[in-house]
C-alpha cells in the first residue's frame, strides 16, 4: 500500500496516511488511528494531536469505515517482527517517527492507517480490497486536512 503524509504550509499540520496491521480479527473495512506510537529499536515515540484525532475521527464515521483507536501502536523497522505483531494492538513502519518529529516541533499531527492485514485465529489474514483501501484512506486524509485549513 502506498504511504505518505500530507501536511499544510510551514507545515500547520501532518497527517500520516497508509497501512497496518491489527492484532484482532475485523468484521469490515477498518481504519486504525493510533493515538500514542512508539519505536522500540530507536527509543523514539510520540502523541496524536487531539483536534486532529478528533477531525480524523469524523472524517472516517462519515466514510463509513470502522474505528479503531490505538494507545499501543508500535512502529517497527521490519513490519513483519515477532514481537510487534504478539504484543502491540497495531503495527505499522512510520508512525512513531512522525509523531516523534512533529511532537518535538511542536506540529499537531494524526496518523489514518487502514487495515491491510490483522490476525484471526492465530493467523495473519490479508485484507481482499487494498487497492480500493489505499484509495479511501487517501480521500479522507484530504478531507480531514481540508476541515482543518
């Protein structure tokens, strides 16, 4: 799936859009919003926003999507490490740093991840519509920055 960021001039703001993983089985289209995120193998971590959490939110209701929020969000450098997936609620490469670098310049920042692979039974099951999720999770990063601007 695509990742990227979009953020407003100077920047203003930063949201994080892309994909993780969830450690629970989902029953529809779902979209973590990490509200603190953290990266073991560095030591980095940081803080969501809360106007922007709460901006992200609204967006995803009104996408229709499920919400999923996330205190123990772990961004790992090999997305496939054992530990993230046995012992975090969600998993993704890039958040933590993101939240790290805009907390530490004082940027309010959110992160939107859809779902793309989360465990059932044990397993690791993959999502059937990333394609179209990537797409959506883009269009309601637009649309919270656009509500924010």
């Amino acid at each position: 799936m695509l990742d990227g960021f979009l953020c407003a001039k100077k920047p203003r703001y930063i949201i994080l859009f892309g994909s993780c993983y969830l450690g629970f089985p989902i029953k529809n289209r779902s979209v973590v919003v990490p509200i603190e995120a953290h990266q073991e193998a560095v030591g980095i971590g940081g803080r969501a926003d809360d106007l922007l959490v709460e901006t992200a939110i609204e967006v995803i209701r009104d996408s229709g999507f499920t919400i999923h929020i996330r205190k123990n969000h772990l961004s790992t450098l090999s997305f496939v490490t054992k530990i993230g997936r046995e012992e975090a609620e969600s998993v993704d490469m890039e958040t933590a740093t993101v939240y790290y670098l805009a907390n530490k310049h004082n940027i309010p920042s959110v992160a939107i991840l859809g779902v793309s692979d989360y465990k059932y039974e044990e397993k690791i099951r993959f999502v059937e519509y990333e394609e179209e999720l990537k797409d959506d999770i883009f269009k309601m990063a637009l649309e919270a920055l656009s509500r924010l601007i």
